[in-house]
C-alpha cells in the first residue's frame, strides 16, 4: 500500500491537528455497516487528514477489520512531521508494545484531497473527517471532486465534522460521482437537550445554512419541535423518546433512513431534503 509517488506538494491546507482516542467511534461503526465496504472488491480505505496523532487509523482498522477482516487503512496527512509521528507509533504497533494487533494493516503517507495511492489502486472508501472546517464554503466542491475522483467504482466518501470528544457528530456520504446522498447526525443522548445541537458542527457545506429559508434549518427545527414534544416519554429513557421523534419526523414526511441505526442516536436523511437552497 505504497504512496503515489509524486511530484507535488499535497494538496489541502494543514489542520489543526486536533484528534483523540475514540474520537471517530460513531463513524468507524457507521462505516462498518456500509455496502461500499462490505462489497468491496479491494477493501483499501484512506482516512485522510487524520491530525496529530495516527490513533484515529488504527481504530478505524480495528472496527473495520470485525466485518472486513481484509480491509486495510492508509493514513494521509499533509504535515510530514504529522506522518512521522504516526510511524513511530506504528512501529510501537509492530513491536507489540500497545493495544492493537502487531499485523494491524495500517500505514501512513504524505498525501491531501489528491488522494495519492500507487498501483492504480483506487480506495472503497474515503474518510475525511474535521479537515473542511477551516475552508470556505466555497471550496468544498473541488475538494470533494478531487476526493470522489479517486474512489473505486461504487466507493463512498464521507466528509464531516465532530466535537473533540466524539459525542455530536455529523457527516455527508458521497457516491464516487461526488453527488452527495445523505447527511447524518449522531449524538449521544443521555446528555441531549436538543437535537440542533449539531448545528454548531454541521460539514462545511451546510453550517452557514443553518438560517430560516434554508432546508437544513427547517430540519433541525423539525428535530428539535419533535424532540421536545416527546418529552412526555422521557421516563422511559432518551433512546425511547429520540425513537418517538424520530417516528413523528417520518409520519411528517421527512425522509429518514436507516432505521436500524436510530438506537445509537443517529439519524440519515436524503441530501435532497437537507442541500443548501442556492
């Protein structure tokens, strides 16, 4: 799983570098159930702009491996210091010294929306998570072109954003063509007071629509107005009453997806239903 050789700087600006263990959990599981990954022929995935730390790939590894124990990971991050940093800790990997398995099939390079991937090889699936937070939202589209251009055919790109710990998350899924499909919000609801709480970590392309007149925005307000009349069940728990809302927004007519997943606190809506309206 070499790097494409290349020529060129990275393409992308470096992050913060802001990252933490367990940080991605509600993605990586998201991924996990996904076809693009259960029906690769080559089940290579990149988790590109993984931050200070390459903790974010092994897990992602990890999680992955239960369902496709083939998969491999490659680590991309425009920082050189970031991907050396990442190789010592994978050497402590290969040395047996932490909690991941020796052979884990993890490896890090230099790379940014670029993609860069040699053998011709082209990943089933792209994670770029928290690295469009810093752009304007203006250019998201060519760093989706460029991210989708590189997956395999039927590949999945996820791009999105989370907070530090993991607990209030949303991403967009796109098709190899980079026509958005879906948009997901995740959070964790033991704590939840309400829904629109994700607004603040909307993915680049959505979170300066969160305003009246926008599809999102009515969304998130639907979210919340269910959410708070189902307050009435809260004393049978905030899975019970975040399943009632959600059950309210589908007899609304919102179309939800991916109701297997709702326990988790999840939510998938159609992009349609959610894209900016200009």
């Amino acid at each position: 799983m070499d790097p494409m050789p290349s020529r060129h700087a990275p393409v992308g600006q470096v992050t913060r570098g802001t990252t933490g263990t367990n940080r991605l959990r509600r993605i990586d599981r998201w991924i996990a159930r996904h076809p693009s990954l259960r029906r690769a022929a080559d089940p290579l995935v990149v988790d590109l702009g993984y931050g200070a730390s390459g903790v974010t790939p092994l897990e992602l590894w990890s999680r992955l491996h239960r369902v496709r124990p083939d998969v491999e990971v490659l680590g991309l991050e425009i920082d050189p210091a970031r991907v050396a940093r990442a190789d010592k800790q994978l050497a402590a990997v290969r040395a047996g010294t932490t909690s991941f398995p020796s052979a884990a099939r993890v490896s890090f390079a230099p790379g940014g929306f670029e993609v860069p991937i040699a053998a011709g090889r082209r990943p089933a699936v792209i994670r770029a998570m928290n690295v469009l937070r810093q752009y304007d939202e203006s250019a998201v589209p060519a760093a989706w072109a460029s991210m989708a251009a590189r997956l395999a055919p039927g590949g999945l790109l996820v791009e999105g954003t989370c907070d530090e710990l993991g607990r209030i998350c949303t991403w967009v899924a796109l098709d190899a063509a980079a026509q958005p499909t879906t948009l997901t919000v995740s959070l964790r609801l033991a704590s939840l007071e309400r829904p629109s709480i994700a607004a603040e970590r909307l993915p680049k392309a959505l979170i300066h629509r969160n305003v009246p007149g926008e599809p999102v925005h009515a969304f998130l307000s639907a979210l919340d107005a269910e959410w708070e009349r189902a307050s009435a069940v809260s004393p049978f728990g905030p899975v019970h009453r975040w399943e009632t809302s959600l059950r309210a927004m589908d007899a609304a007519g919102w179309p939800l997806l991916q109701r297997a997943r709702r326990r988790l606190g999840e939510v998938t809506v159609a992009w349609a239903a959610v894209a900016p309206a200009s």
